[in-house]
C-alpha cells in the first residue's frame, strides 16, 4: 500500500471514529436525560473514560497520517497543541459537563475548539481550513423575497373585536311597503317587514413552519423574515376568506353575498368603463353610496389604462400620470385578490365589519413531535375573526366578459 493510499485509509478510519464519537455523545445523553440523580455522575464519569479512551485512538491514528504528511513535505512535524490535549481542556473546562457532574444538569455539552475535525492540506482558496474564506464575499445584509399586498380587503372596511365564537346580526330580510296618502277616518296603509337573525362565525385561519436551530441561529435576519413572511401569508387566505368565502364551514365572502350585476346599457360600442359607471349606478339605485371599485391589475391595466378607439388613441389620460382611475367618482383599487376578469363594486365602509375574537400571533416551540431531539423549532401563526355583512345589496359583483356581452346587445 502506497503513501496515497494508507493516507486515504486513516483519513476514513479518523472519520468514522468521529462519526461514532457523536453518536456516543447523543446515546449517552438520552440515557442521562432518563437516569436519576444518583446514577447521574456515575454516568458521567463512564462517559468520560470512554470519551477519553477514543480520543486517545484518534490522537494515534492522527500521528500516523501527520508522520505521513510530514514526510511528504506538506505540514510541519509540529503542532500547536496535541488532540489528546484538545480533549482534555475541552473536557475540564466545560461548565456545562460539571454542572451535569454535580447533578445540576440532565445534560452535558462539550464544545471542542476549532480545528479539532479540521483536515490539513494544501493551502488554497478551494480546500484552506476556512473554505473558501481566504477572500469571504460581502454578504448583502437581510434577506429579500417578493411582495405581498401593499394592502388588504380589511384595509377598507370597519373593524372590530368580539369576545365570543360568533356575532349575531338582526338583518332586513323583506319588506312590503303600502305607505300612502290616507283620508279621514280611512284606515292606515299596512307595511310589513321581515326580520332575519343570522350570525357571523369566527373561524381561524393558521400555517407554520419547520426550521433547524442552526438555522435561526445563523442566517442573519431569519426570524425577523419568519415574523414578517407568516403573518402576511395569513393577511391574503383572509383575502379570499373576506371576499369568496362559501360560507360553509369557512367565512361567508362578500362576493358570496353580493348582488349580480344588472347591466342597463343596450350599448353597441360598451367599454368596461360604461359597465363600471353602470354597475355604481345599480349601487345608487339601492341607495347607496359606493366606496371603492375593486379589480385585478391585469383587467385595469388591459381595459381602463390602455383601451384606445378606432384611432389608437387612448380613451383615458390615466396611462400618462400616477392617478388613481376614477370611475363616476368611485376609485379603482388594484388588487390581486380580485381574480382576473371580474370587477367589484360596493359601500366597504357601512355594509359589513369584520370582528377580530384574535389578532394574528406568532408562536416557536421545539416541543411539537419529535423537535426537541433533532434540534428543530415550530414557528405557527394563527389569527381567528369573523364577518358580519349588515346589507349585502350594497355590493355589486360581476364577470367583465358577461358585462360586455350583455352591454352590446
């Protein structure tokens, strides 16, 4: 056997006692986790005759392949401090072994110092014992992602808290009205309303994730990422809970609810603008006061920005300045939550209000499965609200494709 090779067969002999000497570690500190306080330094004490009986072997197997190197040039016949003497300061001068000695401790960490598993070899950038932090890059400080929302549903409509599991709401149902002029002595004019109670649920909406201990400890600006990315995750299910919920079991959506649009145009040459001035017209005509219309970029962007006529020139200033779009003194408010090819109109600051019963929280634990023995950590958002809609013909949904059709017929 040649030098290369006997050097490429202590290297894996070194590596696998290594490899033995912390599963040795893990082993032991189970048993102690469950051992009584009385078996706890006994424990100890055999942990650290087998700890220093392998250290020893590592000590002569590392001899061996310095002697190798030597002779080959590569290192020094000197080092600054022998393994054996490694281990035993590491061993004396762990507080956290002799706390476990004394029984203070259900576990024992021994933290060896750098260089201990380190390989020698020729110094170059690709395989120095830094890597390749001969020349460290200049890391850019946090960590960037893509935006979210620049604002949500909840944005634009009351908000409240609720100290219960549900929000009961009185509702107009129906109605017959036979007010009218009323002669002498003619009997009065009968009007009938129907009252409805319904009730607005509070449901939860959660997620979390799953990241190492190294992992929080040694990305810069990870758990400020993990605070921030979480809860705006939640923020857009609720988006879709506030605006397209069925109702059954989840939140009833205000699209859900909403009132069809009606188109009253017969126009031949209908744009969207017409159908949008059209649908706050039908949200006059219920007597109320339209605040906001909700779109999809894409549909502004495509039908509003950059509709032109015949001549190619375009129907609105609007691509030429940084306004919002105003439709019949309605704005037009662009949002991903809205799916392509629809538009929604409606009075978001009376009709309906949400209730918090939980605002969105953050919580981290390593106790959920089997975390606490693989050093993993649990981080889970979860935030709890309902929707109560007071009036729901104050909202006005409608397909943009449909709306077209119709209008130029």
């Amino acid at each position: 056997m040649n030098a290369e090779e006997l050097k490429k067969e202590l290297g894996g002999a070194i590596e696998s006692l290594q490899t033995k000497m912390d599963e040795s570690i893990n082993v032991k500190a189970k048993e102690i986790e469950t051992a009584s306080a009385k078996e706890r330094k006994a424990l100890a004490d055999e942990f650290k005759k087998d700890f220093e009986a392998k250290s020893e072997t590592l000590k002569k197997m590392q001899e061996q392949l310095d002697t190798l190197e030597v002779k080959q040039g590569r290192i020094s016949d000197t080092r600054k401090k022998s393994i054996k003497l490694m281990v035993k300061d590491a061993i004396t001068g762990s507080d956290s072994l002799n706390q476990f000695k004394s029984g203070n401790s259900q576990k024992a960490t021994i933290d060896m110092p750098d260089g201990f598993f380190s390989k020698t070899d020729d110094m170059t950038q690709a395989n120095s014992f830094e890597s390749t932090a001969v020349v460290r890059p200049d890391y850019v400080p946090g960590i960037f992602f893509n935006p979210d929302r620049t604002w949500h549903v909840r944005d634009i409509m009351p908000v409240g808290t609720t100290n219960s599991n549900a929000v009961p709401v009185v509702r107009e149902y129906a109605y017959s009205d036979a007010s009218d002029i009323t002669v002498e002595g003619a009997e009065y004019k009968q009007s009938d309303f129907d009252l409805k109670m319904t009730s607005a649920t509070v449901y939860k909406i959660t997620n979390y994730i799953i990241a190492s201990e190294e992992m929080l400890e040694d990305v810069d600006g990870l758990t400020s990422y993990i605070y921030t990315r979480l809860p705006s995750k939640l923020k857009n299910k609720e988006d879709y809970q506030l605006l397209y919920g069925t109702g059954s079991s989840e939140i009833s959506g205000l699209i859900t609810n909403a009132t069809a649009y009606s188109e009253n145009l017969a126009d031949a040459a209908v744009q969207l603008i017409d159908v949008l001035a059209d649908g706050v017209r039908q949200c006059k005509v219920a007597e109320y006061m339209p605040t906001a219309i909700l779109m999809n970029p894409a549909d502004v962007t495509k039908y509003l920005l950059l509709e032109k006529d015949s001549t190619n020139r375009y129907l609105s200033p609007w691509v030429f300045t940084n306004e919002t779009p105003t439709i019949a003194g309605v704005p037009v408010l662009q949002t991903t939550a809205i799916t392509a090819g629809a538009f929604f109109i409606g009075d978001f600051s009376q009709a309906g209000q949400i209730f918090d019963r939980r605002q969105a929280t953050i919580e981290i634990t390593n106790t959920n499965e089997d975390n606490f023995v693989k050093g993993m950590l649990t981080v889970r958002a979860a935030e709890r609200l309902a929707l109560a809609i007071y009036r729901p013909s104050a909202f006005i949904y409608g397909t943009i494709a449909a709306a077209l059709a119709n209008g130029s017929a």
